[in-house]
C-alpha cells in the first residue's frame, strides 16, 4: 500500500492518498456498466475527522498513475470548493465521489448520482483533457444545478464547474500552492489559455453591457452562456462567498431562481466591495441607485439603466469600490 499524506498549501486541508500499483484480490464491479476494475486510489480528508471522500478506480496498471493523480486534484477541487463556495459533497452518499476510468465506451464522460465516468480513457489523452473532463463532470457533481437548457445540454453547472475550477486552480498554480501533478501534468501556459478562451471574454461582455433580458431568456447556447457570464462575473466582482451564497439560497433549478438568488446574496450585506473590471464598469446592484450609495472612492459615480432597474454604470478610476446600502 502506497501512502501519499500532505497539507494542502492552498487552504490548510490535511489529506491522504492511499492505493498501490497492484491489482486488487478482488475486482471492483461498477454499478453502472458492470466493468471490471482492479485498481483503486482512496482520497481522504484528514480533520477534523478522518472521511473518505474521492475513489477512482482503473482496469488496468497502466492507468493507475492516471487514477492517483484525478484523486489529487479532486481533492483539491473539493478544498477550493468548499473554502470558496460553501459547497460540501452530499451527504446522502456519505460524501463520497467515485470516478471510474473507462477503456471502453464512446469518447466523452458522465455524471450520475455519486459516480463519474471517463470513457476512452488512455495514456494518450492529453493532460488538459483530462483536467477539463474531470472538473466538468465534478462540478456537475457539486454545484447546485441550473437546468432546462436545450443546448449545448441541459444542466449548466458542470460548464460553470469547469471554468472556475481552471480559473482558480491556474491562480493556485501561479501562486506555487499546487505543482502541475495536481492538475493532471496540465501546464501553467495550457491553463491560461483555457482561461482566456472560456472565461474572460464571457466575464469581460458582462461588465461592459450588464446582462442582456434578450439572452437571458433563451434556452438555447446564448441563454446557456449568459447564464455561466454572471454567475463567472459575479465570482470576479463580487467575490466567491457572495457566488457561493447565491448558490446555496437560489431554491430552485432556474436561471431566474439563479438571480433571484443572487440578488438576495448581494442584500444580505450592509456594505459591499465592488471589484471593477473595467471603465465604466455595469454592476449588478439590487434597488439600483435608490438603495446605494458610494462610500469610497468619493469621486465614483453611478448612473441608473433605466431599462434595467437593477443595474447600474459605475464611473470610477480605481479598481475597487466600496457601497453601502440605505433605507435598511
């Protein structure tokens, strides 16, 4: 048995890999396809209790490095989670996640209940791959879900999974709190560019326009991506906890329980931080200007949407802000 113990750099989370690269006496049938697989990797978290929270398994030795290194960086997909987002794996499954590494199957993975799947997979497959696919099907996994879209498929919350995971694993790993083991042997450069391409542009079009009522109602891709551009934005204006928040009080599978949730996060505090991303910048400010007021800088100005009661331009020359509410 192979033990692999550390303290996580990133918030402090002490865990424990255990596996070995040998066979099992006895082969793990999945529940799914009734696959055979041989090998196993055990993740745990150590405090403030010992709890098993990852497994992957692999049929064969040669994937074994594989499976140890996607029960690495789940582990530290569910510390950035749970520290950012106030997210916890479900406790009807005892909190544990197992992730089954296919040979078989058409390219591509799933997701159901408590057991992900990765089809085709191979030594070949590049490590960026394998890091997209895994923080997809694990964000379907974790994040609350928002459904009803036609396309490009119903439920949004590994798309949003996805690209938070890569935005803040890229950040832990320009701040040396991970190496590029922990991300499936990604590079730093694959990762800023997956950044680049699936985060900032969506985060960018909403600062500069606000949310569009047009886009926002469709089911189809733009309603999909208008949807991952706010919940991306908020995390960037407003701060994870705030995301997380709105997550967690959003009551429903909606886009709009979404909002509704969010706004709601934004209410809850008598004094907000405004991270701008731009000049002029939109912000979503529930009540508009009636509600708010700037605390500092002194010289930042808000500037009502008529047509959109909710949002506000906000002229200002630093890269922060800080409002207060009124009429509490």
């Amino acid at each position: 048995m192979a033990i692999i113990e550390w303290q996580s750099r990133v918030a402090g989370f002490r865990f424990r890999l255990e596996g070995a690269p040998d066979a099992l006496s006895q082969p793990i049938i999945d529940p799914l396809h009734g696959l055979r697989f041989a090998y196993r990797v055990q993740g745990f978290l150590l405090e403030p209790e010992r709890t098993l929270l990852i497994e992957t398994l692999a049929p064969s030795q040669p994937l074994y490095p594989f499976a140890q290194r996607a029960c690495r960086l789940l582990l530290h997909c569910y510390e950035l989670v749970r520290t950012r987002l106030g997210l916890e794996h479900p406790l009807k499954y005892d909190r544990l996640l197992r992730v089954f590494l296919c040979r078989e199957g058409k390219p591509g993975a799933e997701q159901q209940q408590n057991l992900i799947y990765l089809y085709q997979a191979s030594e070949q497959t590049p490590p960026a791959e394998w890091l997209r696919e895994l923080t997809h099907e694990y964000g379907h996994f974790i994040l609350p879900p928002i459904n009803s879209f036609v396309e490009p498929e119903p439920w949004a919350n590994g798309d949003l999974g996805e690209r938070l995971l890569g935005l803040w694993l890229l950040n832990a790993l320009a701040a040396n709190q991970i190496d590029s083991e922990a991300v499936m042997g990604a590079s730093a450069s694959s990762l800023r560019a997956y950044v680049a391409r699936a985060v900032q542009p969506l985060v960018e079009r909403m600062a500069r326009e606000g949310l569009s009522p047009v886009r926002w109602r469709s089911r189809r891709r733009d309603g999909y991506e208008e949807y991952l551009a706010l919940a991306l934005y908020a995390e960037q204006v407003y701060g994870a906890e705030r995301l997380g928040r709105a997550m967690r009080i959003a009551g429903g599978v909606e886009p709009d329980h979404f909002l509704n949730g969010l706004r709601e996060s934004l209410l809850e505090q008598p004094r907000l931080k405004v991270n701008l991303l731009r000049k002029p910048s939109w912000l979503l400010l529930p009540g508009g200007i009636r509600r708010w007021r700037v605390l500092s800088p002194a010289e930042t100005r808000l500037t009502p949407d008529p047509k959109r009661p909710d949002w506000v331009r906000c002229d200002c020359q630093q890269q922060t802000a800080l409002l207060q509410q009124v009429n509490r």
